[in-house]
C-alpha cells in the first residue's frame, strides 16, 4: 500500500473529525443534548485532558499532555513511513494511518481551538471571534459529542451488589478521532498475525 494511499485515509478522517466538531461547537451550548436514537445522543462535553476525562494535575499539565501528543504523533507517523517503506500488510497500514489521523485530529483541538473558538459556556461559540479565543496556543480543550448511552436504569435487587441501584453502560463521550484510534486498534488485535506476519525462517523453525 502506498504512502498516498494512507494519506488518503488521513486526510478523509481528519475532515470528518474536525467538520464534526466545528459544527458542534458553532451550533451547541456546552451540555448541550439531541436525541438521535434512544441508544445513540449528540452530547456537547469538552475534554481537557486524556481519555476518560483524565487530566495531568498541575498548572503545566494541560502543556505537558500536548506536548506529549505532539511526540507521540511524530513516533505514530515515523512508523507509517517505515511500514510503506517496508511493504508491510495492507492491514497494518491501514491501522496506523486511522491511529495517526485519530490523534493528530485531538491534536488540532488541543494546540488551536482555545485560540480560534471563544467559551461554549451558556452561548454558542463563534469561529474566530473578534474579541480572540477563549485560551491560548497548546491550550485548547477536545470536542466530543458521541454517546451511546446503551443502557439506563434501576438494577433489579437480585444482582449482587448493586441490586436496586441506578446503574448506566457506556457513559463516555467520545468523537470521530477517539472513535479512529479505537478501530485502528481493534483492527490491529483482530487480525494481529496479519498485520505482523512471522518470517519465513521464524515459522520453518
């Protein structure tokens, strides 16, 4: 598979993931809620830190994980390179340039959007607002909106443990970036001798 080829995929993702997210953040409020399905919402959160809302405490965290994204990204497309490079499965190529895509998507967000948006707080933000944006450069907070609220409700008292209390599957609030890392990875545990098949001397021995 061709460099270009793997570019394509990049650029395709990336547009999806950052249309979605402009449109999201110039036409909701923060918390914002539409339901699509009853198993599937549009729900405007926004991420400062890692997955799952974790942050690196600190006045510098929020540098520090962009920083380390920035890294990462680096080593992410190094490895895309060398396996074009390399004529590695199709399979694999494939996995790195959705992973690529996905954290170079989040990447965009954190390093620009607290310069080219104002706040989502009880307002609609504006794309490049006269009066500037709500942060600064390596500072900006990650757009998710997809939920997929699975399941909702009380518990019977029969199951052990949490009987008879609330209990809710499948909480986060993800985006088309998170969602292409995600697939990138199953895709590289699916087909995983596929992706890193062994050498013809490895598997006579």
């Amino acid at each position: 598979m061709s460099i270009k080829k793997a570019a394509i995929i990049i650029v395709i993702i990336l547009l999806i993931d950052q249309i979605s997210k402009i449109y999201i953040k110039t036409n909701f409020i923060l918390g914002e809620e539409v339901d699509v399905f009853s198993w599937f919402k549009i729900h405007f959160v926004e991420n400062e830190g890692m997955a799952w809302g974790a942050k690196i405490p600190g006045e510098y965290g929020k540098l520090i994980l962009t920083l380390f994204r920035l890294v990462a990204i680096v080593g992410i497309g190094y490895w895309l390179w060398t396996s074009v490079k390399n004529n590695a499965p199709r399979i694999l190529i494939i996995s790195i340039a959705m992973i690529f895509a996905g954290a170079f998507g989040n990447i965009i967000d954190s390093v620009f959007y607290g310069l080219i948006f104002n706040d989502s707080t009880q307002q609609v933000a504006t794309f490049f607002p006269p009066e500037g944006g709500y942060g600064t450069l390596f500072h900006g907070k990650v757009v998710d909106m997809l939920s997929f609220p699975l399941y909702g409700g009380i518990l019977p008292d029969w199951v052990p443990f949490l009987g008879g209390t609330y209990f809710s599957f499948f909480d986060p609030v993800f985006n088309i970036a998170d969602s292409s890392i995600s697939i990138g990875v199953i895709l590289l545990l699916i087909f995983n001798k596929k992706a890193f098949p062994k050498k013809e001397e490895e598997e006579t021995a």
